[in-house]
C-alpha cells in the first residue's frame, strides 16, 4: 500500500503527481510530475516544482503569496455550518504553533544545509530535492520573517488594553497563565492542539475517566477553545528562546525592540503580497479578454470581469492590514515608551 500525507493548505496544480509514499509540508503548492520519495514537512509554504525531471524545492515562498492569502480568507467563509454546537472543531489560522514549530525547523533545516554544503554552493540536495542556493537564503528570510510575525502578534495579543506602570507589573502580564501548551503541536483533522492534551485525553480515555462519545466530544471542544491561552504558553517560550532570556527578565526596551522587529516583518510581508497581487492585473493575465477588440476592449472587457487592481478586495485588504498594523505597533510602542525605568 503506498500511502502520502498532504499536509494542511497544500494545493497541487493540474496534471501534477506525486510519487507516494512522500509527505507535503503546510501551505505547499505542488506543480509538475515527481517520480521520487520526498518529505518537505519541515519546509513550510514552499513552491515543490518539477523541471527536466528534477523536483525543485524553493522554501517559504508561499508565504508572500496572494493565493495563500485569499485561501486563508475563504476558507472560513466556507464553512456553511448554522449550529452554534459545532461537531467539528477546526482551526482555520494560517499561522499557528503548529505552522510557526515547522518554520523554526525550516530555518534550522536550511542554516544546516548552508553549513554543511557552504554558503557560496549554487544548489543543495535534501530529500530527492533540489534547493537552489538564491531559494535557500531567501527561505531563511521568509521563515525568520512569520516567525517574527506570529510572536509578534501574540506578544501585542497578550499585551493589549492593559496599562504598566513599571517592568515589574509588564513581567508578570507576560508570564503563561498555563503549562500546557509547550512543546509540539499537531493538527487532528483541523483541530490544532498541543501534544500533551492529546496524551492527556488518550490518557483518560485508556484509564476509564472518559468512557463515552459525548466526553470524547467535550474534550474536543475544550482543547479547541483552550486555543489562544495555550498558544501564548508555547509562544512564549519561543519568544525566550529568540530574546535569549526568560520574560521575567524583559522591560519595556525589549517590548519594543520585539514589536519594531514584528512591523518591520508585517508591512514587509504585505507589500510582498501587494506586488504578488499586481501580477494578476498584468496584460499578460488579459490575454483570455476582449474577444472583438482591440487592447482598450480587452482591458475593459478584463476590468468588468476582474475588477480594477486599486479597488481589488484583496489589494484593499492588503493596504488596509498595512495601516492597522502600523497603528497596532505604535500604540503598543507608546504605551511601553510610558513605563518608567
């Protein structure tokens, strides 16, 4: 039996194939035919590519895609479901602890194979695959930049409507309410829980504490509206682990410097989004237009049908983020600059 694993996000293209056994990491975009065994579940948001029969690797690339994006957005919006007692319980984050975990890995994975093989190498070899050396450097950039972003986010996310008066009152705001969280995350089926809970429910399971469906049920949905409590848990471990000391130790310079550091990787990524979005609006992307006319029609015939890049849904979206986030930032940055030494 051969059997493969395509991992939350990840979307093939048409007449692509996949020789299984292989594993696709989150948010991967598979084109093209590949006739070797391949594991990308540490490279997250990745471009698998097939050219002259090699499968071409480039890491992080989806992560400033627009496509990416508008499926984050749509996916919600297509969940039909009227009952407030959902059976299910999905977790419809692009970025999570689960997606964050695999872009720590993938930056670990790629400084390791730059080390390994030397920074000036034009390509590298990893798993049946091939990561150009251009691919490889701005990988480790497209990783370090979500990092920054989703801990950035839950450090302003932890941190909100709430006034400091000194470092030590910002300290205790930032220490985990919770143990559970830490360590590694999986994704049941659109649940994304931590490890732990997961043991921890088979565990009662195995031990008679939970013996019916109904439990299994209410464990379920406790774990999923445990979500953001134990993502700050698991954040903010990885926080500490970046910073190089424990929050009980952060001031307010620190909070700042975190949350410079998570605009700076915000609005870069959105105007890499942005100038992804503008592709689509190309003359190129008109070619299918304006059947009877001349280039005028074909471009009002593409506008009626596409609408205008300036009023896009996506693009509006896009500059709308770039605001918010920016204020976001320099409330919080205000708010610290407050704090007294």
């Amino acid at each position: 039996i051969h059997q493969g694993i395509m991992e939350r996000g990840s979307k093939t293209t048409s007449d692509s194939y996949v020789l299984w056994p292989a594993r696709i990491g989150p948010y991967t975009l598979v084109m093209g035919r590949h006739y070797k065994n391949m594991d990308t579940s540490s490279l997250p948001f990745s471009y698998l590519i097939e050219s002259n029969d090699e499968s071409i690797l480039v890491p992080g690339i989806n992560l400033r895609s627009v496509g990416t994006i508008r499926d984050a957005q749509k996916w919600p919006l297509r969940d039909r479901r009227k009952d407030p007692e959902k059976l299910d319980q999905v977790n419809f984050n692009l970025l999570s602890p689960y997606t964050i975990r695999k872009m720590f890995e993938g930056r670990e994975l790629l400084r390791k194979l730059k080390s390994v093989s030397g920074p000036v190498s034009g390509s590298y070899s990893y798993n049946n695959m091939v990561i150009r050396g251009n691919s490889l450097e701005r990988g480790i950039q497209m990783y370090q930049t979500g990092i920054n972003k989703f801990l950035g986010n839950s450090l302003i996310k932890r941190l909100e409507k709430t006034e400091f008066t000194s470092n030590s009152e910002l300290q205790k705001r930032l220490k985990p309410d919770h143990t559970m969280g830490k360590g590694e995350w999986v994704d049941l089926a659109g649940l994304i829980a931590p490890v732990k809970a997961v043991n921890k429910l088979l565990d009662d399971i195995e031990n008679g504490v939970i013996s019916t469906v109904g439990g299994v049920a209410e464990a379920f949905i406790r774990m999923h509206d445990s979500y953001y409590k134990w993502e700050w848990t698991w954040a903010c471990e990885r926080i500490e682990q970046e910073e190089g000391k424990p929050v009980k130790e952060f001031t307010a310079a620190d909070i700042i410097r975190i949350t410079e550091r998570w605009k700076k990787s915000v609005i870069d990524l959105d105007k890499m989004l942005y100038e992804d979005a503008r592709k689509e609006f190309t003359l190129s992307s008109m070619t299918g237009f304006g059947i009877d006319g001349g280039e005028e029609i074909k471009k009002l015939d593409f506008e009626q049908v596409r609408g205008a890049f300036e009023s896009n849904g996506v693009v509006s979206a896009i500059q709308d983020h770039i605001g918010q986030k920016d204020a976001l930032g320099n409330e919080l940055i205000e708010r610290m600059s407050r704090i007294k030494s």
